[in-house]
C-alpha cells in the first residue's frame, strides 16, 4: 500500500464508480461543479455506499457564494450532515468563516458535534480567509482532521510556498492536503515534508454527451458546451498520480 492517498472530487455517479476502479483512495462527493461543490443528494451517497467500497466524505455547503453562513443555512447544513451520516457517509467536508474573515469557530463547532466523531475536512474556504496560517490553528484546535488548500491562491502551482508553510507549521497535529490544479509532479514537490500524505485533484475530463440530438443554441449555464456534456475521471491522470507515490 502506498504511504500516500489520492483523493478525487466526484460530481455525479459514474466518475465515482470510474474514480474507484482507477484507482482513487477516496473520493469527496459533491453537487454543482459549477459552484465550486455544494451538498449532493442523499440518493446519490446511497446509491454509491452499495457500489463502490473506497470512502466516501460528503461535501456539506448549502449554497455557492462565499462561506459566510446565517443561523437557517447552517441548520440546513445539520440536517444534511445528520441524513448523509445515517446513510453511511465515512466523512464530511465543510468551512466557515465569519465576516470579518476569520474562522467561523461556533458554526464550525455545531458541524463537528453533528459529525458524530467521522472526519472533517475544513475545505478551502482557509484559502480566502484572512490569515490562512492564523485560521490554520484555529482549524487545528476545533478538531478537524484535515485542510484542503491551494496555499491561498487559485491553484497549488501557485500557492506552493504557503503549502509549504502550513505543511511546517502544522506537522502531526492536522493532515495539510493540497488541492486546486493539483499534479503529479507536486507530489515530488512535497514529499520531503514526512507529514505530507494526501493529495486532492480532480483528475477530470470532459465526456461529450450521448444525446443523437442536441440544440447548441439553447444552454442551460455559462458553460460553453455544458448541456452536451459531463465531467468524468481520466484513468491516465489517476495513473499519474498512482506513479508519483511509488517514484
């Protein structure tokens, strides 16, 4: 067994079901590309938990837009995160930040408390916090068990020096697990640091639809061709990533 895990985002059923015959170790199981991850539906997990056997962490964010919860929202978020963890969700990935830009410890501290022991991820919402090294402790000290960052930037080539940073700062107390445009070659990057194990990337491509007819001239999103098509895992990506752990 590799002494690092490979974690994929997944949107819909099929690239879960692909993921885990790739070769993914885990999988984060979310709702709207689009919005950067939303809660999915109970359905879905469901569905998958007979599947496939590999863990299953279940996005649990109620909206896009920023991470900024009111007290009906992060109610909303309780329900969700009380339905996937009866369906069998093996953990949950959510952040919460106040106004002002902090880590939003009491909303954060309900979420934990409703995850009923399972692993949290605080995702990278730490990426557009004030002070992402501060929020890191902060985080710590709640009792997530890891952070998804791209060091504060839009994608792990560029934030790598904050990686860095929060990989130093952290050591065995938290796992650090870069992610946004993340590469194989970032593996090679990073593993001087014996705490880096994890590593998220989507690892996507893009699959035409198999629709006979389709109208280009209706869309349904921004998305140049999104009505004709839909994201999947590349098994040549995973494998990418499988290789970098052995090198």
């Amino acid at each position: 067994m590799s002494k690092y895990l490979l974690e994929a985002p997944v949107f819909n059923v099929q690239s879960a079901i692909d993921a885990a015959q790739f070769g993914v170790d885990r999988i984060e199981l979310c709702a709207s590309f689009l919005e950067g991850g939303e809660t999915p539906s109970p359905g879905m997990l469901q569905f998958l938990k007979e599947q496939i056997k590999i863990p299953i962490f279940v996005m649990i964010r109620p909206r896009g837009g920023d991470f900024c919860y009111s007290p009906k929202e992060i109610e909303v978020m309780q329900r969700d995160m009380a339905m996937m963890n009866d369906l069998g969700a093996d953990g949950f990935v959510f952040g919460a930040l106040t106004a002002n830009g902090e880590i939003d410890d009491r909303c954060c501290e309900i979420l934990l408390d409703q995850a009923s022991g399972k692993p949290c991820t605080f995702h990278r919402a730490i990426d557009i916090s004030r002070d992402p090294l501060s929020g890191l402790d902060a985080v710590i000290e709640l009792g997530f068990s890891r952070v998804l960052t791209s060091g504060a930037k839009n994608s792990v080539s560029e934030g790598l020096p904050m990686i860095e940073k929060m990989l130093e700062k952290a050591g065995d107390r938290i796992i650090i697990m870069p992610g946004g445009g993340s590469k194989p070659e970032h593996v090679a990057q990073l593993r001087s640091f014996s705490n880096f194990r994890e590593i998220h990337a989507s690892c996507k491509t893009k699959i035409p639809s198999k629709n006979q007819f389709t109208d280009h001239s209706v869309k349904f999103s921004s998305e140049e061709n999104g009505l004709f098509e839909q994201l999947g895992v590349d098994a040549n990506q995973v494998q990418g990533f499988l290789k970098a752990f052995e090198s």
